[in-house]
C-alpha cells in the first residue's frame, strides 16, 4: 500500500489524489451577477447537498494563486449574495466543460458557451434555461479555508425556490432519476453518467435488521458469498430457523438469487427449499 503524507507532496499531487477516489462529483453550475449587473457563469465539483430543513447547499470556489486569487463567482457573491445553482446533465456537459475555462473578469460565460438566461423570480442571478434543475439561493456565509492556491472557500446557500422541468417527472409524479441524465466529476478529464447502464438500486436496511455478526457461521465463513451477499442476507428482521449448510454448491445457488436481488428466494435456497 503506497501513503501519502499531506505535507510531503505538492497542493497539485494532493488535489489529484482526491479528486480520483473522491468521486463521482455532482456539478453546481453557478449562475452569478455583481453589483454592476455583470453576469458570470461557472461549474464546481466540489459540491454537495447539506441540509434539508433548512434546504443547503455547499460548493467551494479554489484560489488560483496569487495572481488571480479568486474566481468571478466568489467576487460576484461577496458582492451580493445570491447564486443560481444549476444542475448538469449529458446533453450540456462539453458546454459546461467550456465555460470552465478562465475567461476574463466581466466576459459573459453565458454567451461563450451558448446557454440561455431566463428571468428567477427571488433573486438577481439568472437561471440557466438548459439545466434540468435550478435552485434559487441566498447566500448565507462564504467560510474561506486558505490564503494560498488550491484552497477553497466554502458558499453555504439556503435554497429559496426550485425549478424541474416538466419532463423530468415520472408517471408518480416525482423526479425520475433517470430522466435527470446527470453527470458527475472524477479525477482528470473523467466524467460518469447516470444513465441506465451505470444505475442500480440497493434497498433501504430494515430497522431492525439482524446485522451480519448474526448470520449463522455456515453463511459467514462461506467462501461463495461476498461482502455484498452477506449484507443483502443481513437485511431481514429475524434469522429463519432451518439447519444452515456449509455447501459450496447451495451457496452458489443462492448466490444467483442475490444477483437478482431476490433476497427471500436466497433464504428459501439456504434453508433448503
């Protein structure tokens, strides 16, 4: 295993690192305005949902350096504090890699990247008509964490209103995942898609569920199931009583079960049914 002490390599090593195995990434779009009426667009990875009530969101401008210390979207919040955060799926994703590029103070992203503005209706800074979800905010607190490059400033907003577009809905009339088509951030020039080759489900535990260390010792030590299959057989609220077999075979088969996420027909298979 190979270690890394944080203060022994460089900020661009250490960023690397962890924008690698700190992933997949959701992306905030981050629609701004000064004081001026000057209109900025930018993507941030690091990025993420924080609160529900009240509704938070948190991303994190870096410092460039000492030469451009930070971006126009932090300048742009100081100033009023509001953001527009959009959200980014398939269809716009080489729009939003271009508008990261550094385009200087006051060019308007929108234009150079082709998107549309249309009108919030709480705050100042434009929604992004092309994202499938946008949420109005307030900007609460900009927490800087460093004075050199590489560290970030951390933009707490509280969501004021969100906008859906309608076919991103489902029949049940909730948000469909699917339909979302949303991409994430990895390390380099990696980006994941959240399509239906790449989505799976896992069920909520049970409340009560028997854990792993109650399994009987047959299914524990078996040399078939995975961690994965021992926490799907965990997930139940009481062991069944049955003689439990070390049998690589049974095990096997109700191995294909699991894969199918069957897990009561797994247990019918262990009990010998």
């Amino acid at each position: 295993m190979k270690n890394f002490a944080a203060t022994e390599i460089s900020t661009y090593e250490m960023q690397d690192i962890m924008k690698y195995v700190i992933a997949p990434r959701p992306i905030a779009l981050a629609s701004t305005i000064d004081a001026e009426g000057n209109i900025n667009l930018s993507p941030f990875s690091f990025f993420n949902m924080f609160s529900a009530k009240p509704p938070i969101l948190v991303f994190s401008p870096l410092r460039q350096g000492k030469d451009n210390p930070n971006k126009d979207t932090l300048h742009n919040i100081l100033e009023t504090q509001e953001v527009v955060v959009g959200v980014v799926n398939f269809d716009i994703v080489q729009q939003i890699s271009l508008a990261s590029a550094p385009f200087g103070r006051h060019v308007n992203e929108f234009e150079k990247v082709n998107l549309t503005t249309l009108e919030a209706d709480l705050v100042k800074p434009k929604l992004i008509a092309e994202c499938p979800v946008n949420f109005e905010c307030e900007v609460l607190e900009v927490k800087p964490l460093g004075e050199n490059g590489g560290a970030g400033n951390l933009v707490i907003c509280e969501v004021l209103k969100v906008h859906v577009k309608d076919e991103c809905f489902g029949e049940n009339g909730k948000i469909d995942q699917l339909k979302l088509d949303l991409v994430a951030r990895l390390g380099g020039d990696w980006y994941s898609r959240s399509n239906e080759q790449s989505l799976f489900k896992v069920p909520r535990p049970n409340n009560q569920n028997i854990g792993i260390d109650l399994l009987p010792i047959e299914i524990r030590s078996s040399k078939v199931f995975t961690g994965n299959d021992l926490g799907m057989l965990a997930n139940i609220d009481v062991l069944p009583e049955a003689e439990f077999s070390c049998d690589s075979e049974i095990h096997k088969k109700a191995q294909s079960y699991l894969l199918q996420n069957n897990i009561e027909e797994a247990w019918e298979v262990l009990k010998g049914k």
